[in-house]
C-alpha cells in the first residue's frame, strides 16, 4: 500500500503541475475549470496506475466513489471523441511514466 500511496502522489503532483494548479487546493471544493481538470485526470489515472478503490481514489480529493467512477467514464468518453483531451491524455502518461522512472517506481 505505501508504493501504492507514491505512486498516487506522483500522479497527482505531476497532473496537477500540469494544469497549473496547486496541490494544496485538491481538497478545496472550488468548480475552477483548471482545478476540476487536474482532479479528474488525477483519477483516471489513479485507477489506470494504482489498485485504489474508486472510493480511496475519490478520498485523496475529499470525494466519493460516485465522483471519481464519473470522472473515469468522463475522461475515457472524451479522449475517444476529442483530440484536445486526447493530447492532454497522452501528454500527461508520459509526463507521469518519466517521472515515475525517475523516481525508480517503474511499473
């Protein structure tokens, strides 16, 4: 579980870095578009790198599992419709892949 909790916070430091916001506002309810993004992503990747639980998933930004399994449906909806979303996608897995080989955390 602890490698699970690293790589969870690899994710979401690099995610949210991305979409220029900071970590510390992951738990603020606010509906900024940027932040809501960085959320989303966050848990898509979460559940495609990690064996977290929608619900643990949903936890690391104060939500539940109904939010987190929405913002997975989401993000795969989008990135099979829409180029954007897609490029963000691909952007954000290898941003996250080399961060994770830096770090040694390969999976």
């Amino acid at each position: 579980m602890k490698e699970e909790m690293t790589i969870a916070t690899v994710i979401i430091q690099v995610v949210f870095s991305y979409f220029g916001v900071p970590v510390e506002l992951k738990d603020n309810p606010t509906r900024k578009r940027e932040k809501v993004m960085a959320c989303q992503f966050s848990m898509y990747f979460l559940r495609a790198y990690t064996q977290l639980s929608l619900a643990e998933a949903g936890a690391l930004f104060g939500r539940d599992h109904a939010t987190t399994l929405h913002s997975c449906r989401k993000l795969n909806f989008e990135i099979s419709k829409y180029n954007d979303t897609r490029r963000d996608a691909q952007s954000l897995e290898a941003k996250i892949n080399d961060k994770m080989r830096e770090l040694h955390l390969i999976i």
